[in-house]
C-alpha cells in the first residue's frame, strides 16, 4: 500500500482477469507450505491462490495474477472489495476510537447502526438491537431472546438450513459433514422439519409449508416452541429460493401459536437480493432478525434486531460480548447503509438478478448438467446433476477448477455439494459478470 500524509491509500487496481503465471504460483505455493506447518486442518481450503489485494471485483494474488471474485468472501462485501467510503469511514474512527467496549463506555455509532437496523429492518413498529460480531453469534442470540421471551425451550429449523458453528448452531444446521460430525453432545430441543425445495419436492408454498407445519406440531409441538429460524433464501443449503406463499403461512402458523419467526438473513441481507432483506420479497415480517456478512463491508459486525417488546425481555446483561459492535466496525457499518442508499445499490442488486438469470438458463437449455437456475438479485444459484438427475458435486469441483484457471473464483454450496452458488459484489461491472458466464459455459462443455 502508498502512503499519503503518512495516511494509507486505496491503490487503483484494473478491474480485469490477468494470469500471470501458473495457478497457483510460486508465492502462492510457498504460502500453502507455511500454512500446512501451522494452521489447523479443520480450516478448509477453498481456494490455492493467496490474496493480496483487492478492490471492486477483482482481487489479486501474491503473485499478480487478477481474479474476478464472484463469491464476494461468500456476501461479505457487497458494496465491493475495499470500497472508498467504507475504506475512509473505518479509517477515520480507526484513528479516533478503537475500543472501549460498548456496555462500559458507550459510545455514538453503535447507537447510529442500531437506527439504521430498526430503520431498515421489516416492519413499521418500535424495534430494538444488540450488536454482536459473527453470524452464529447473531442467531444464537435471538434464540436466546426468543426462549426468554416466550418462556419456551424449543427452536425450529428447516432442512438444508444453516446457521453457524457454535454449540447451538452445530445443532440447528442441517449438514453434519463437515460442520457438526464429531463435536457433540449438541444444544437439546432444536426440532427439524423439510422446507421448501421447489426442484427437488414439486409442491408449491402453501403445500409445503402445511407440510413442515405438520410435522413440527406431531413431532415436538407448537405450544413448546420458542421459535422457528428461517432462512428466507437458504445458503449453504443450495441458495434455495421457497415457493411464492411458503415463508408468509410459516409466519402466519408462528403468528396464531405464539412462536416467534426469526429470518436469518445472515447471507441474503443488506441488499444482496434486491431489497434490504430476503423476507422483503414476499412482504412477511419477522419478529426478529439476524443479521451479518454484508453489513460493514468486511469487518466483524452482526446484529439481532426485533421488535422492542421481544428485545428487552432480556435483563441488563443478559446480551452483549466484548467486541461487539466495535467502533471501528460501526463506522464501516454506517457507511455500508449509506453507499447503498447514495449509489442506488438496490438497484444494482436485482440489475444483475435480471442480467444473470437470462444467461444462466440460456447455459441451462445448453448444457444438461444443469439441473435448476434460481436465485435473487445478485444471490445466483445453479444446480449440477448427472445424467439419472442426481445430485452431481465432482462435477461443481472440476468447474471451480477449471474457473479458477481462468480467472474467476467460483464457490460450491449445497446439502451434497452440487450447487454452484454466485455471490458477485455490486461494483462488479457488467462486462466483468458476462465474461464470468462465458468461463462458465466453457467449464460446462469441458465436463
């Protein structure tokens, strides 16, 4: 990085693919060396290319090569890769505050990012947050605001969901291998039922949600649930999108029994689909809210926000953590709301939506390998099988390779790692996003 004034500066970098040497190169492999002497094994490795900088859409490796990211480090930074106004934002508290633990000193921008998460945020009533640090910090805490709430232990989950890996979360995500298997004795009363999973099950909202009503009520029952935790497009399950009329009868169920609806919008919130948050789409509101990933535009920063009532059930106390909402964070955060708002990022979102979905069923009628092409605004999925229709994940593993040759990182997703999932940041251009699709193509002709 330059320096100006002894103030670090962002450094232009083309916004274009550049293979420079082999994939990986030698500094790369160099680095992969040093990390097998020292960083645990349970640390997965997506990718064999080091990073060393980034900015917009495209990041760049230790050895020069240009990548086209459309992962956006998996909906992290949705306003782009080392954006200015975040950039400055953060750097500017940086040099003003860096900590003093909000519960201890408080101080003016927590206060600030929890305004705009009520203004923002579903629904028109009073609303109230804690600010946490991770994801799985912001679900396990809204169980725990729920069960205080209603006074009720049990939480609902949905198959393919996932929420995290803390004990808790371990426990309400789907896919053992490789997140929970082997770390029990998990959290108790997290009861699971089938969602809604338009290609694989045929049924259309209503059925599906009479579906997962009923087997919540005869397996466990809704008077002992505290709530149910929903993603309103599932992740890492497979950017399942539920059908038209799923998430508004699973509201309405929790609505009549007393159980609270919590959206985990942990990956498809602030902006990524086209509104501030998945459940905008079908017009359900949630009586909680998690969420994370792209609201600082790369530092640590999640949230819980709800309803007031629901909110201060919990005693002083009762929420919080050492790092939760740091400064420096919050700055980030406000100005992640604010670059949305100014550059109609929205926008942006559900433009791309409309660019890509085209294009990924024109390679749909092209190629049978895929399955299905779903998705919202800039949170892109397709679905890869093999010739009997069943789930194909060697297939997604020989594309990424085969991607990131190219120049372009792709990431997997899906319950048996058969989906490839597109998570581009909302300065990628245009010009970048097609050239992805025509790498893609390439990948597919080449299975």
């Amino acid at each position: 990085m330059s320096t100006v004034a002894g103030t670090a500066a962002i450094v232009p970098l083309p916004q274009s693919r550049l293979i420079a040497t082999e994939i990986p190169g030698p500094n790369s492999r160099a680095l992969a060396e040093r990390r097998a002497a020292v960083v645990a094994r349970g640390v997965s490795l997506g990718s064999p290319v080091y990073a060393a900088r980034a900015h917009g859409g495209i990041i760049e490796d230790v050895d020069g090569n240009r990548f086209l990211d459309m992962t956006s480090g998996i909906g992290v930074v949705t306003v782009g890769h080392t954006d200015e106004a975040v950039v400055e934002a953060a750097r500017a508290e940086l040099g003003r505050l860096t900590h003093t633990m909000f519960p201890t000193v408080p101080y003016e921008s927590y206060v600030r990012v929890a305004e705009l998460l009520a203004e923002h945020t579903p629904g028109g009533f009073p609303k109230k947050s804690v600010i946490v640090s991770t994801g799985a910090e912001a679900v396990e805490n809204a169980v725990k605001i729920a069960r205080r709430f209603t006074g009720r232990p049990g939480v609902a989950v949905l198959d393919h969901g996932y929420h995290g890996r803390t004990n808790l979360t371990m426990a309400m995500t789907y896919k053992a291998h490789p997140y929970s298997a082997g770390f029990g004795p998990f959290a108790s009363d997290v009861v699971r039922a089938p969602g809604s999973y338009p290609f694989r099950d045929g049924l259309t909202g209503p059925e599906a949600a009479a579906r997962t009503i009923a087997i919540l009520e005869k397996t466990y029952g809704a008077e002992h649930l505290a709530c149910i935790v929903v993603e309103p497009v599932q992740g890492e399950g497979g950017f399942i999108v539920p059908a038209d009329g799923y998430l508004a009868a699973i509201a309405e169920w929790a609505r009549a029994n007393g159980v609270l609806f919590v959206a985990d919008e942990i990956q498809s919130g602030i902006a990524r689909t086209g509104y501030w948050y998945a459940v905008d789409h079908e017009g359900v509101v949630p009586d909680l809210v998690a969420t994370a990933k792209g609201v600082a535009g790369g530092l640590p920063l999640a949230a819980v926000t709800g309803r007031a009532d629901v909110m201060d059930a919990s005693g002083p106390g009762g929420l919080g953590g050492t790092f939760g909402g740091n400064p420096v964070a919050c700055a980030a955060a406000i100005a992640v709301f604010e670059r949305i708002e100014s550059a109609g990022l929205l926008g942006r979102a559900r433009a791309i939506g409309e660019l890509l979905l085209p294009e990924l069923r024109r390679l749909q009628a092209a190629h049978p390998a895929v399955g299905d092409v779903r998705g919202r605004g800039a949170m892109l999925a397709i679905e890869l099988v093999n010739a009997q229709g069943e789930p194909d994940a060697a297939a997604v593993g020989s594309i990424i390779a085969f991607a990131l040759q190219r120049g372009v990182v792709l990431l997997s997703a899906g319950s048996d790692g058969n989906v490839l999932r597109f998570l581009p940041n909302l300065a990628t251009s245009d010009e970048l996003l097609l050239e992805a699709v025509a790498v893609l193509d390439e990948a597919l002709a080449s299975l």
